[in-house]
C-alpha cells in the first residue's frame, strides 16, 4: 500500500518538477542572452563590460537559485503535496479506505522531499555545465559559489519545513506556500532577534540566541503529523494541536535560553581565551580580574587575592578601563553589561565594593561612545569621555550620580589626566585648541609636539584652575607618567625623543635638578624615587636615582630584554629578563648610548633568565623562581602584579596567584597554571 502512495503522490508532483527543472534551463540562458544584449547597448541600463558572462554564471545565477528557485519550488512541491488532495477532495476519499493516515503523511513526505531533491539536484547540474563551458572557473570562484548554493540549501530546508507545518492547517496549496513562508520566517527572526540582543550569551562563539530557535524546524514537522494523523478523521481539533506544539516550541525555546544563557556567559568568560587582565588593589587585598579579549571586553571577577577567592562575577562585557579607589572599598568599572548577555548600546560606569555588590549611582552620559583614564580624587571619579571625535573630562560623585563637565574638549591626543598624588590631587595637560575645520584623521598626529600647560583640578567645582603649575612642549596625552607621586617633581619633556635626557623640575621652587635620564622608560617609585633602564645595545643597567642624587646602578646584563613594572602602591618592583628576538632588541628604551657617564666601561653580569623583584625602602632583592612562559612573546602569557605583595600569572585557560612571602608557590584561581 505505501509504494502505491508514493506512485500516486509522485506522480501528482510531476508537473512542479517539470517546471523547476525547465526554469533552471531557462535562466542562465535569458542571464546570458541578457548580458550579450546589454553588450551590444540593447539593454536599457546600458553597455556593460566583457566580464558580465563570469559575474553572471558564478554570482548572480547561483544567488537566484539558492536564494529565489529552490526556496519557492520547496515550498510549492510541499504546500502541494500535503494540500492538493484536500483541496482536490480526494483526501476524503483516502481516509475511507483501509490505509492509516501516518503511511499518507509519510509517503506526501518522501515524495515532496525527493522532489525538491530533484529540482535542486538537477538546476544545480545545469549551472555548473553552463559555468564550466563560458567561464572554467578557478577552484577558489567555485568554492564561494558553492558557499552561496550551501546557504541556499539551508534556507530551501526551513521552507520546505514551514510549508509543511502550514499545510497540515489550511484547504489549499497557495494559502499554504502564504501561511509556509511566514512559519519559515519565524525561525530566521526568532534567531535574529536573540542573536543580535543577547551576543554574549554564547560559548566559543556560537551565540545561543542563533542555536536555539532552529528547533522550530523538526517541531514543523511534528506539528504536522499531530495535525493530520491525530484525532478524528474530519480533522476537528487539527489546528489546536498544530497550534499547542508550536506554542509549546516557542516556550520551550525561550524557557532553555533563559536558564542556559547566564551560565554560557559564565563559562565562556572562564575559558580566558587570552588570558586576563588585572586592575590591583594599592591598598587592599584585592583585584579586578577580566578575560582578556584583546579589545577589553570579556567577563570579570573581584577576587581576594589573600584568599584566592572569587568573591563575585561581573558578566561581560567589562572594559579595561577601570580603578580601585585609595582605601580599596570601592571599584569603578566601565561596562556596557545587560541581563541574559546582552549588550548597551553605550558604556557606563558602575560602582562596586569589594564583594561585587552595587553601590553608589550607575552613571550614564548620553552621546558619550568611549570612557578612558578613570582616576579617584578623593570621594570622586574623574575620566576621559569621547564625544563627536573630541575628548573631555567627566567629574562624577558616586554617591549622587551627579555629573560635571568642564569645558575642556579636544581632539584626544591634546588633553592627559595626571596622578592622582599621595594626597589625591589631579592635574590636566590641556593642549590648543584644533579648529573643526583641521581635525586630523590619522592617529599618527598623536605624535605631534604643541605647546601645553599643565592645572590642578578641582573636582568639587567641576572645573580646572585659570592658572597652570607650568607650560611644556610635548604631547599631552603621554604626560600621565610625568607627574612624581607626591606631585612636588616634574620630568622635563620639551619634545624630547626616546632617547634625550631630561632633567627632574622641582615645581614648588621652578629649578631643574638631577638626576637625567631618557624619555622612554621611566618608573615613579614610593619616596619620589625614579627607576629607569640605560642601554648601549650590549649592555642593560637598571638605575634608581632620588631627586637632587646621582643615580645608582642596581643591576646590569648582557644580551637580554629587561622588563621592568612597579606594584599597585610602587614600593616594589617586578624585573624579568627574557631572550630578545633574532633580529635584535625590540626595547624601545635601549638607545645605543649610556646617558650616564658612570655607566661606561662596566661589565654587567650574565644572560641567566631571572626573575626578581626588587623593594624600594630596604633595597632588597627577593629571587622568584624562574616561569618558563614568564615574558613571551604574543602577550597570551604574563606575570603581573595582583597585589601590593602579590603576583599573578596568567595565560590562555588560566589565572593563579603568587605571594612574595612564598616565592614559587602557585595558588589556582581560574583553571590551571601551566609551566
């Protein structure tokens, strides 16, 4: 009885085969016949150039098939097979003969799903004999076309799905293909609607939002067999049943993605695909840890480096950009986090202690597309806000929200936000104003010397002093290090190059005093004390020198790349030496030339891989074991400060901890450490 349904039921299609069979025949003829016309200036959007054959026969034409002929003959051939004996009348006459009505579904199944097979299978053919007669494509021109049949394979699949479903419901074949195309645009705009509102509710990059909703498809084809093959003959109830299970799909899709999508945000941001970021406590025993994307915008934890604890989760994304105030209470983090994964669509600032609880005012400020430069000034937050391609300071009160701005913008490389000192002052380099009219494009202006003047800012007013502490010549947005921590010195800059020396300026009396030392790599330590490397190319000395003192050398090598970072509250300072590339150094401090004279001539010690930190007020060096990931290139793998007496390690999968007192000892936090 089955092979005579699906004689009769192939039977019935024959004629919407024929027809998609012959349009695939007639296409790329009328594309070609078309094409040859427009050559000749027939057409009437003109002549067109001698590559229309290719552009034609391996882009438009597999385009209009995958995305126009089969998706309409899918839903043709399924809207006619399971409504055209209702329709007919002849579906009545079957369900009085002795055949149960799941082997009639099953056979209109199989022939309506054979026949589209047919005509994809055989329009298909056509375009690659006419594709490789004209145009003999290269193997990559069929590679992207068949991409695009691929794609047309898949949306073909979903209305021939929808078809289906939408037959079981309706008396006739054209208010099938109607009703199909609607049910296979539920899927796409379920999928969009998710996908798009919630992008980090994903794992490896599969948003769930874009997963879930295609099991819509098989609950089309469950709806219509509940439809048709369930309940009394005559049909009554046909349309509750196909409208609970597509209900019940719909609810079902929603309920899943909102239990999975805060643990698929949780577990994604665990991978640390990168590694992660630390933003350390001065003062307190903890840190802000976020998954390292490479733009800053993963996920995060405030964990109690103490402990090792992960006291609380920030779901992404949470930038870099953030900072603990003085007594570590209280964390700013820029984050454009909403529920379930999704997304602001403009960052803002939040305020959390050291648990992860939310305190203060949530801060917002409309047209701002970027935050940058978070500094603490006492009981308030100051930070750079981009706006209309210029940069300007945001004074906010956590405690009220409150916002002031001062009328400072600019184009972003001609204003710096200095400090804060011990005492909690900042201070701005303003640079001149640029007209709008002259506003460069190019980043590569951000190296460009002007004259700037360096105020004090008076975060309770909101505003900047008329009167500048100095005037310089340099770049502005590069002026945040020159600032020592008590804010009594100033490191000279008048344009200097990386190279230059520079004397220290003692602000309060306007006098330039020693020690010198090059612009690029300058640490401010505890005390006012200044740390700097010196280089001749072979040689590398790491030198601390007191304002009005020569400089000490505390230690040389030979051959290698010194990497210097001062801890959260700059009394201690992590050195490590690694292998420099094969084409030479790559420290952009090493100027070929000691710049102090006592330098010259002295033999530095070995090319031993070290690791050490040195601390300011005793002088003394504690050794750390050697990490064999410690300093590679690639920046995947690192070991930073986590804490004032604290160290981090951290690379793809993982983060640990590492306390001074226990040099070696390795405490896992997120996945683990590897050697």
């Amino acid at each position: 009885m089955l092979r005579a349904l699906l004689w009769k039921e192939w039977r019935q299609l024959r004629a919407l085969r024929l027809a998609g069979l012959a349009l695939g025949l007639v296409l790329p003829i009328a594309f070609l016949a078309g094409a040859s016309a427009a050559r000749r200036g027939f057409a009437p959007f003109g002549r067109v150039g001698g590559d229309s054959t290719r552009t034609i026969l391996l882009e438009l034409l597999p385009a209009t098939l995958a995305f126009g002929l089969w998706p309409l003959t899918a839903l043709l051939v399924a809207a006619q097979a399971f409504a055209g004996d209702r329709a007919a009348g002849v579906e009545a006459f079957l369900l009085e003969r002795p055949v149960s009505r799941r082997r009639t579904w099953l056979a209109r199944l199989f022939t309506s799903l054979g026949s589209t097979l047919a005509i994809a299978a055989g329009t298909g053919l056509l375009w690659a004999l006419f594709s490789w007669a004209d145009a003999s494509p290269s193997a990559i021109e069929w590679s992207e076309a068949g991409r695009l049949l691929a794609l047309g394979g898949l949306l073909t699949g979903l209305a021939f799905a929808g078809a289906i479903a939408a037959a079981a419901v309706v008396a006739a074949p054209l208010s099938g293909v109607l009703l199909g195309l609607l049910l296979s645009l539920v899927p796409v705009g379920l999928a969009f609607a998710l996908g798009s509102r919630f992008p980090l509710a994903a794992y490896r990059g599969a948003p769930l939002g874009l997963v879930l909703p295609w099991l819509l498809v098989p609950a089309f084809f469950l709806a219509s067999y509940l439809a048709l093959c369930r309940g009394e003959p005559a049909g009554r109830g046909r349309a509750l049943r196909f409208g609970v299970v597509l209900g019940a799909t719909v609810g079902a899709v929603l309920a899943v993605f909102l239990a999975l999508a805060p643990i698929l945000v949780r577990l994604d941001a665990g991978r640390l695909t990168r590694g992660a970021s630390v933003v350390a406590s001065a003062t307190a025993p903890v840190a802000l840890v976020t998954s390292d994307t490479g733009w800053g915008g993963g996920g995060g934890w405030i964990v109690d480096v103490g402990t090792g604890e992960k006291k609380s989760f920030l779901p992404p994304p949470v930038y870099r950009e953030s900072a603990w105030s003085r007594d570590g209470k209280t964390v700013a983090i820029v984050t454009a986090s909403r529920p379930l994964g999704g997304v602001d669509a403009e960052p803002r600032v939040d305020f959390l202690d050291s648990a992860g609880r939310r305190v203060g005012k949530t801060v917002r400020l409309p047209g701002a597309s970027w935050w940058e430069g978070i500094r603490w000034a006492g009981d308030r937050v100051v930070l750079r806000a981009w706006r209309d391609r210029r940069m300007g300071l945001v004074v906010v009160d956590p405690a009220t929200g409150g916002v002031r701005e001062p009328d400072l913008w600019r184009i972003y490389w001609r204003l710096g936000l200095l400090g804060p000192t011990e005492d909690g002052r900042l201070f701005v380099a303003v640079g001149p104003v640029a007209p709008d009219d002259k506003l460069p494009d190019n980043q590569s202006h951000a190296q460009e010397i002007v004259e700037y003047t360096v105020h004090r800012l008076d975060v309770e007013a909101g505003r900047i002093d008329p009167e500048p502490i100095l005037r310089e010549k340099g770049r502005p947005w590069a002026a945040a290090g020159r600032l020592s921590p008590s804010g009594r010195y100033w490191l000279v800059d008048r344009g200097a190059g990386k190279c230059d020396t520079r004397p220290l300026l003692d602000l309060p009396t306007g006098k330039e005093i020693s020690p010198e030392s090059p612009r690029a790599l300058r640490i401010w330590l505890d005390g006012d004390r200044l740390a700097w490397l010196e280089s001749d190319g072979a040689a590398t000395w790491l030198l601390l020198g007191r304002p009005g003192e020569p400089p000490v050398a505390l230690r040389g090598w030979s051959g290698v790349d010194v990497l210097l970072e001062a801890s959260p509250d700059r009394k201690r300072l992590l050195l490590r030496t690694t292998e420099p590339p094969k084409e030479g150094s790559s420290d952009v401090w090493k100027c070929w030339e000691f710049t102090t004279p006592s330098l010259r001539g002295r033999v530095p010690g070995g090319k031993v891989p070290e690791a050490r930190v040195y601390e300011v007020a005793s002088g003394r060096w504690i050794d750390l074991p050697w990490w064999s990931r410690d300093g590679q290139r690639g920046g995947e793998f690192a070991r930073v400060w986590a804490g004032p007496r604290t160290l981090a390690r951290t690379g793809p999968g993982f983060f640990a901890l590492e306390d001074l007192d226990r040099p070696g000892t390795v405490r896992n936090v997120i996945g683990h450490a590897v050697e």
